[in-house]
C-alpha cells in the first residue's frame, strides 16, 4: 500500500493536514532535542523528509521504513536509509540514543511490540519520541474533525494521491487508534518510564515523549 502511494505520498500529506504537517515535524524534533554526534532511528520514516530535519542538528541518522517504494522517493535525501520491519529491527541492543516514528505506530500490526522493540535499540537513558494522530480534546472540534477524517479526506485523497484507497485506510486507522491516556500507557507497558505528551492542532496530533530505564 505504502509503495503504490510513494510517489506522492508527502504532497498529499501537507494537502491533506492543511499545511500542519510542517508544524507537527518541528514539533517532533524539538521533542527529540536531536544533539551533535547522536545516534537517531527514524522509523517509519517514509522518503526521509523528517530524517533530513533531524539530521540538520549535527546527529547521525537513519532512515528506516517496510516500503522500499518509499526509501526510493528519498534515496537523494543524503541520509543513511535501512529497509526494516519495526518489529524485528536490524540493530543491536543499544544501538541509538533516541528513536522516533511519526505517524507509523499506527500502521504496526502490534504496536505495543513494535514499541518494545524500539527499546531494546535504544540505550540505558535514550529517548522516544512519537508522533500520531490522537483525540481530539474539546468535543465540538472532535466532531468536526472526525468528520472531517471520514467523510472529507477520502475525496481530497483521490485528487491528489496515486492510490486514494489507501487514505480511506488511514480515516477508518485514525478513528480506532487510542487516546493519548491510552497511548501513554501501552508506551509504558512496552518498558519506557516517565511518559508524557503534547497536545498539537488541538488534540487531533499527540506527541509522546518517554525515556528507556537506566540500566
């Protein structure tokens, strides 16, 4: 699915969020705090876009991502890339510093795995940043908002997108995906402590910030 829509995929995502998908990656990479010499996962990275801005902080970091149609759109991205599935990850314990995934924990058919599996990668003390769609938290908006996702983003998606298919997909992902409570706690049961989250775009994007245990 992810390949058929590589092409056009980052287009389509600024159409679809209405340009706030720039403000959510800036919002991810102040969480993350990327610093000089680093080691940072990018999973679910797609063509790299969010890697580059990562990257820009002086740390080393790798773009991970299932689709090889997506790593194709971003191999002149100039950052190193790693076809990988987030639940059997190529690396070593403690390989990174940090890890992130935006918008990709929803796409693991075991998130909370996928989640652990991030840990074992990351060393005593690392971070993890995510990004994802979330609830909404004041209810009018909530209402519009899932409207929106339901009935607006599938006609949007088959003006602009190479498989609109898939954006129907993502509206019915969006609307099972758990809370930012809920979240927050299967993070914690995948063994990170001291789980918190922001808000953006009025609840409709949550970023998750926890730490791995020190050893």
């Amino acid at each position: 699915m992810f390949d058929a829509v590589a092409q056009r995929y980052d287009l389509t995502n600024t159409v679809l969020s209405l340009g706030q998908d720039r403000r959510w990656r800036g919002a991810t990479r102040r969480a993350l705090d990327p610093r000089p010499g680093e080691r940072v996962l990018d999973l679910a990275a797609g063509s790299g876009v969010s890697t580059v801005e990562f990257a820009r902080s002086g740390a080393w970091c790798v773009a991970a991502d299932f689709s090889l149609g997506m790593l194709a759109v971003g191999k002149d991205r100039g950052v190193a890339q790693v076809a990988a599935d987030a639940l059997h990850l190529p690396f070593a314990d403690a390989s990174f510093d940090a890890v992130t995934i935006s918008f990709g924990l929803r796409n693991l058919a075991d998130p909370v795995a996928g989640a652990r599996e991030m840990a074992r990668v990351v060393r005593p003390g690392g971070r993890l940043v995510v990004c994802e769609f979330s609830t909404p938290t004041w209810e009018p908006f909530r209402t519009v908002y899932m409207n929106y996702v339901m009935r607006g983003l599938p006609p949007i998606a088959r003006a602009v997108s190479s498989n609109p298919e898939a954006y129907v997909y993502l509206a019915e992902s969006i609307r099972a995906w758990p809370d930012q409570r809920e979240l927050a706690e299967q993070i914690a049961g995948a063994g990170w402590e001291r789980v918190r989250w922001r808000n953006l775009t009025g609840g409709a994007v949550a970023v998750h910030h926890a730490v791995k245990p020190a050893a």
